[in-house]
C-alpha cells in the first residue's frame, strides 16, 4: 500500500511518517514558517490525541531547531578561529548529528533541513566559513 494511501486512511501511517510530515510541515516556507504544526497535523490526521498532536509538535520544531543550530554553530566557530570547512565535510557532520538525535529524519528531510540552515547561516554571514 503507497503512501498516499495510507494518508488518505486507508492505513494509518507509522510514527516515522507522522514525524517526518511534521518535519516537513515545521520547515515550510511562507505564512506557515516557524508556526506550530499543531492544526496542520490535526487537519490530516484526526484520528490523533491533543497529547500526541503536541508531541509531534515538539519533537518535530526541535529537530529542526537541532539541524538548524548545528550547521550555525559549527560555521560561527570556524569564523571565529579564522577557519574554513568544506560543504561537504559539514553536510556528512550534520548528518550524523541529526540522525543520532533523531534517527527518524528522512534523507529528503534532512536535506531540506541542511538547505534552510545553509541560507540562514550564509543570510548572518557565516557562508565565508566555507571552502570554495
């Protein structure tokens, strides 16, 4: 059974899924960003408690926030020792970082996430960090 079927009720999807449409849902773009997913996830699965909609909730902002801040950091360390790090290096660091915190992310998730910590980081400055 696909995916889509398994939104749609046809099957509820495992806790991994949930997760990971909740990650999704936490990092889009527009009128949506930074805002809980509270009633995005309750929308689509309203089989869910209130306890359990808010736990996504949380457990998805703060893997963002955790793959968002670990790309930060780690670039506003290297400019501040006058350092420089390859994307790829930071990439396979961030990688590791997420997934051994939240072993759940998707590998289409995490690169997401690596994109939008990437543009923030870069937006403050940080991008010189990098080697060309």
């Amino acid at each position: 059974m696909s995916f889509l079927d398994r939104l749609l009720g046809r099957e509820r999807p495992s806790r991994e899924e949930l997760l990971n449409v909740g990650l999704r849902l936490a990092m889009e773009w527009g009128m949506n960003w930074l805002q809980p997913i509270n009633q995005r996830i309750a929308k689509r699965f309203s089989y869910l408690t209130s306890d359990e909609i808010e736990e996504l909730n949380t457990t998805c902002r703060a893997a963002m926030r955790a793959g968002h801040d670990f790309i930060y950091a780690t670039l506003e360390r290297a400019t501040d020792s006058g350092e420089t790090i390859a994307e790829a290096k930071l990439h396979s660091a961030f990688e590791a970082h997420v997934k051994g915190h939240y072993e759940w992310v998707s590998t289409k998730n995490l690169h997401h996430m690596f994109g939008q910590g990437m543009y923030y980081a870069w937006k403050d400055g940080l991008g010189e960090a990098l080697k060309t």
